[in-house]
C-alpha cells in the first residue's frame, strides 16, 4: 500500500518543483515588455584599464573569423583570455542574448536588424569611439547605415547584397530584374531556387512591385504574396543554404542569393551574380557590446584590434566577403570573378533591412502560408 | 516486515536514478513548455509574461490545420508503406535458419551505423535530376522525372530512415510465435493464406502496433527530411514548431505547437496500449 502511494506522491512533487521553477523564471523577466525603444545609457570606461583582468566571451558564426584570432588578441592586447561561441543564425543569437539574466556574452556578431532590436531592448553598450581609433578606417559610407547612422551602438564587420546567382552558360538571357527569376520562363522551368528566411523570401516579390522591403502594410505584404505562390509550382526547391551547390551540380540555373554565397570564384568561370534592376537590399553584419559585459573595455579593444586593416582584411581573402574597411580593402588582391571589387556606393544603393518589431510576425505568417500552401 | 522493508529500500534505491533522470529531464521542461504556451511573444521575441490562450485558438487557424493534416497525411502513407514491405520482410528472416537470422537483422540494422544527414544526402545525389536513377533510366531511354523536391520523395525518405523500426518490433512478434499453432491450422485443413490470415496475423498484432507507431511518431515530428528531399515547399508541423523558435521568434506559439504535437502522440500511444491488451 505504501509502496504505491509513494510512487504516486513524487511526480506530483516533481511538478511542483517545475512549476515553482516556472514561476521564478516568470518573476526573474520584465524588460522585454513591449513598451518599445529604450536603449541604455553609456558606462564610464577607463581608457587605460587593466585588460589582462579581462576575459572576452564572443559569439559569431563559425568561421566568421581567423581560427588564430584568441591567440592574437592575447599576444596583442594582453587580455585575459578569449573564448569563442559559435551560433548558427541570427535568431539562434538572439535567442541567447535575450534570454533572460546575463548571457555571459561580451561581444556578438549579429546582422545589422538585430544589433537595432538589441539596442531597442537596452541590452547594448553604446560604442565609445574615443576607445577605437581604428574606426577612422571605415568607408564613410559605413557610419552612415540606416539602422544605424553614427555607428552608435555597433560597429560593420561586412557588408553585401542580395540578388541573383546563375549558370552562365545555362541561362538563355542573362538575367537583369527580379521577375526573371519570380516568373521564370520556360527555359528555367523547376531550375530556380528561392530563400525562406523571411524577410529575404519576401524581397524580390517586394522589390519587382516596387515597394519597400521595410514595408509593414497589409496590401503589399498581400500582393508580394500572390506574387510568390504564383511561382511556388515552377520553382525546384526553397533553400537558404545549399543553393549554390545546386548551381554548381546544374540542378538549378538560377538562385536568390547573398552576394557572399554566390559561388562566383568557382573554377570553372560559369556563374555570374548580377542585382536586378529594381534594387535590393543591403545587409550588413556587426558587432556590438552587451551592456551586461564586466569587461567593456577589452571588448572596445578586441573591436578595434578587428578594424586593423590586416586582421579586418582577413574576411574579404578568406570568406569572399566584402568588408567596410577602405584600409582592408586596399590590401585585399581580388580574384578572378570575385565580387569584392564592387564599389560601396554602388552597395549603398540597395535598401538596408531594419526590424520591424511586431510587424515581423506580418512576414512570418507569409512565409508559413507560401511554404505551406 | 523488516525484510519488505529492505527490498523496498533497494528498489528505491537502483529506481531512483533513473526515475530521477526522467522526470527532471522530462517533466520540468514539459511544464515549462505548458507554462510557456500560456504568455505572449515579445515584440523581438522572447517571452512578454501575460496571461493568454490566445496561442490555442492560433492551433484552429486552417493554416496550422492544414499543416497538421499535411504530415498526418504524409506520415500515414509512410507507415502503411513500411508495415507493407517491413511485415514480410520480418516474416522471411524469421524463417531463416540461425545464422543467417542475425546476418539479416545486422543487416536491417546497419544503416544506423551512418550518419543520418549524410544518408539523406545520398538520397538527394540518388534522385535529383542529374542523379543517378535519372541517368540509369535514360539509359532505358526514360524519363527525366521529377522525382526531388515533392512530398513522394519526403515518403522515401521517411520510409527509408525509419523502415528498421518496423521490421525489429514486427520480427520479435512473429519469431515468438509457436510453429505448432501453425502446424495444428495446417493439419486442420487451413490453406497457407487461411492461417495466416485467422493465425499468425492476429497473434503478431501488437507487434504490427508497436512497429507502426515507432515509424508513425517519428515520421509525424520530421523536419529534416522534409527541408532537404521535400524542398521545402510543404511544411510538417516538425518544420513548423522549429520555425517558431529558430526563426518567427515565437516561442509561446512554438511551445503551444509542441503540445499540441505531444498531446496527438499521448493519445496514439494510450490507443496502442489498449488495443495491445486486448488483442
């Protein structure tokens, strides 16, 4: 008899004890309350502190930068240490710096949107540009972001755009507007590939009807909707990830695609990246300190150590991105059908993707309804 | 007395890691999941702890249904196609001689030795358009067919992956049964299909069960398969509550998804046990 009760009573116990658990993690989180924007305030930083006190936690994406890179920074800077995490998405980020209490996070590479949300949120350091003299290196035109004019509260690591990547020898025109790849013709039947992630599966619907991509209006959300189940059934597959490859094996002959997956350097010279005519986006990668760091001044260091035109330089030779850095740049030999020579200007022609805050819920619900549809 | 007392002990004793593992591990997140379903999406995600249900009523919405039906659809077909091919595959290995029993079941086995993704991939070499079976069937002056990037190819590769699950719990029911049963069915007047059909079928039903529910549940939750052979262009409710917490940034909704993912599962497995103890 006992024997049962006993068997009986723990799991009760044990729900207790979640839900109890449950609670306090309730209790422990108010500020991500959607009252809005309220960035925080600067700390007092000493310019000359003590950095082998400090110890750097960083999270970026995995060969995002040099494998040296700790060893460096300790040679260099004299910190403590460096460690490095990895995430595999933006929303895998944020999913660990907003969680509530401290993240343990020092430093994060995010894409240009998300450092806004974070900043919005009041989890982000506001730079102190008197500790970075490095930024000097910067192209202008990299202070002056749209999610971020003045480099207040983050600092560009790369920058590209998104348009399409093809077969040049597999196309029969090359491909200049973003209907060419919305309505494909036939030559290109089931040889087309488009992205989910949403804001950017969204983009060429957007921007072939001549809208925003920041747009959070109904009717244009609506119609870039139509647009695109109109060319769900002639598409070979969605993919974020692997759409070169597709390319390079012949499977597709053309591809929504960040300028920095495009395959353009493969050996056999065949794919091209063009920006269709009616305009993109400007995506930009940065990186930002976490207002919970206890070691703020070593972060600023490890960031201007990064804008160092060799260590920045490392990003464009290495990964095939583009950097904002005019001093990397001119240090970097660009290869054969690379695309790193584009001029930033012209980059800055493209649209930069801010958050939408609650309207972004708009374009996940697009996303599950083209997908599932 | 005293002696009870000490066998309770020890069974307290060696039960306790284990029933300690499962429900901490288990029950403290599925209360926290429980929990989460009922509070809001943070305008740049997280959790906004106010109480609503409004993330159950989202569960009716068609588009959530119809995804729900989707791979309810998908999974279905799927376990249909593995009971039918795993049943006589089960019942020809039980039929073999010893050794070569376990040479088959080895062999049943060994596609788990390798990794999953990597296995996936090689269905996607397999089947895309350039791909191998398009090539071969050229050779026959066939096809190309679309044979990637549509529901067809999730099926295979479901089947494929989890076609194991079903010959293992389906094997172990027809090696218990007693020949002699069969032998008294066919000394009766039974033709073969005959005793199949009244004998060894209806004795080996709860591994039938057993067998479709461990390739239906993890067919059902899939979202590997579908993103890689399907293409993405239909969603499981797997690719669907991943969605929410890895990209839309919504985890309450996530969270209510998931239950409700679990809530049709409790329901298959307590239906499974009933039907089990009655056949």
């Amino acid at each position: 008899m006992s024997r049962t009760r006993f068997t009986r009573r723990l799991p009760v116990a044990v729900t207790a004890a979640g839900l109890a658990l449950a609670v306090a993690a309730c209790g422990g989180e108010s500020s991500t309350s959607s009252a809005g924007a309220n960035p925080a305030a600067a700390d007092e930083l000493k310019p000359n502190a003590d950095l082998s006190k400090q110890t750097l936690q960083v999270t970026v994406w995995d060969g995002y930068i040099p494998k040296e890179l700790p060893q460096m920074v300790k040679e260099k800077l004299k910190v403590q240490d460096l460690k490095i995490a990895l995430h595999e998405t933006n929303e895998i980020a944020m999913t660990k710096l907003t969680a509530p209490g401290d993240s343990g996070i020092d430093v994060a590479f995010v894409s240009g949107q998300y450092a806004q949300a974070l900043n919005e949120m009041g989890l982000l350091e506001p730079i102190h540009p008197e500790l970075i003299p490095n930024l000097a290196n910067l192209y202008p035109e990299a202070t002056q972001l749209s999610y971020d004019k003045g480099n207040k509260y983050s600092v560009p690591y790369t920058w590209g755009t998104t348009g399409i990547c093809y077969r040049t020898d597999l196309v029969k025109a090359k491909p200049t507007s973003w209907n060419d790849i919305l309505k494909p013709a036939p030559w290109a039947e089931k040889k087309v590939t488009m992205m989910t992630t949403e804001r950017w599966l969204a983009l060429p619907a957007l921007k072939a009807l001549g809208y925003s991509v920041n747009t959070d209006k109904d009717d244009e959300i609506a119609k870039a909707k139509d647009l695109l189940m109109a060319q769900k059934p002639h598409l070979l597959t969605y993919d974020d990830t692997t759409f070169g490859d597709k390319l390079v094996a012949g499977e597709s002959v053309m591809a929504e695609a960040w300028d920095g997956w495009c395959p353009t350097t493969d050996p056999k010279g065949n794919i091209g990246f063009v920006v269709p005519k009616e305009g993109s986006d400007l995506w930009v990668d940065t990186m930002v300190i976490m207002k919970s760091s206890k070691n703020k001044e070593a972060a600023h260091a490890l960031i201007n150590y990064i804008l160092d035109p060799e260590v920045h330089s490392w990003a464009a030779a290495n990964i095939n991105y583009k950097v904002p850095n005019k001093a990397a740049m001119e240090r970097v030999k660009i290869p054969k059908g690379s695309l790193l020579g584009v001029k930033p200007a012209d980059l800055l022609d493209g649209e930069a993707i801010i958050d939408l805050g609650q309207a972004s819920t708009k374009f996940s619900r697009l996303s599950e309804e083209v997908t599932a549809g | 007395m005293s002696r009870s007392r000490g066998r309770r002990l020890g069974a307290f004793v060696f039960l306790s890691p284990g029933l300690t593992y499962l429900l901490v591990l288990m029950l403290v997140p599925l209360v926290l999941v429980l929990g989460t379903s009922f509070f809001q999406r943070g305008r740049f995600g997280g959790v906004v702890y106010e109480f609503t249900t409004e993330n159950f009523g989202r569960l009716v919405d068609p588009l959530y249904l119809g995804v729900l039906g989707d791979s309810v659809r998908i999974a279905v077909l799927t376990t249909l196609l593995a009971l039918l091919i795993g049943y006589p595959t089960a019942y020809l290995i039980a039929r073999l001689p010893r050794k070569w029993k376990t040479v088959a079941l080895v062999a049943i086995v060994l596609p788990f030795w390798t990794n999953f993704i990597i296995r996936i991939y090689a269905w996607i070499m397999l089947l895309n358009g350039p791909g191998l079976v398009n090539s071969g069937l050229k050779l026959l002056g066939l096809g190309p067919y679309e044979l990637l990037y549509n529901d067809g190819a999730i099926v295979v590769g479901l089947l494929y992956s989890y076609l194991p699950l079903m010959v293992l719990p389906l094997y172990a029911a027809i090696e218990r049964l007693d020949p002699q049963l069969r032998e008294a069915s066919a000394n009766l007047g039974a033709s073969a299909f005959t005793t199949f059909r009244k004998v060894t079928l209806p004795l080996t039903v709860p591994g039938v069960l057993t067998g479709s529910l461990f390739v239906f549940v993890p067919s059902f939750g899939n979202f590997v398969i579908p993103e890689m052979l399907g293409g993405s262009k239909s969603i499981m409710v797997g690719n669907l509550i991943r969605n929410q917490f890895l990209k839309a940034r919504d985890w309450p909704f996530g969270s209510t998804l998931a239950l409700a993912l679990i809530a049709v599962l409790v329901v298959l497995l307590v239906a499974q046990a009933w039907a089990a103890r009655r056949g």
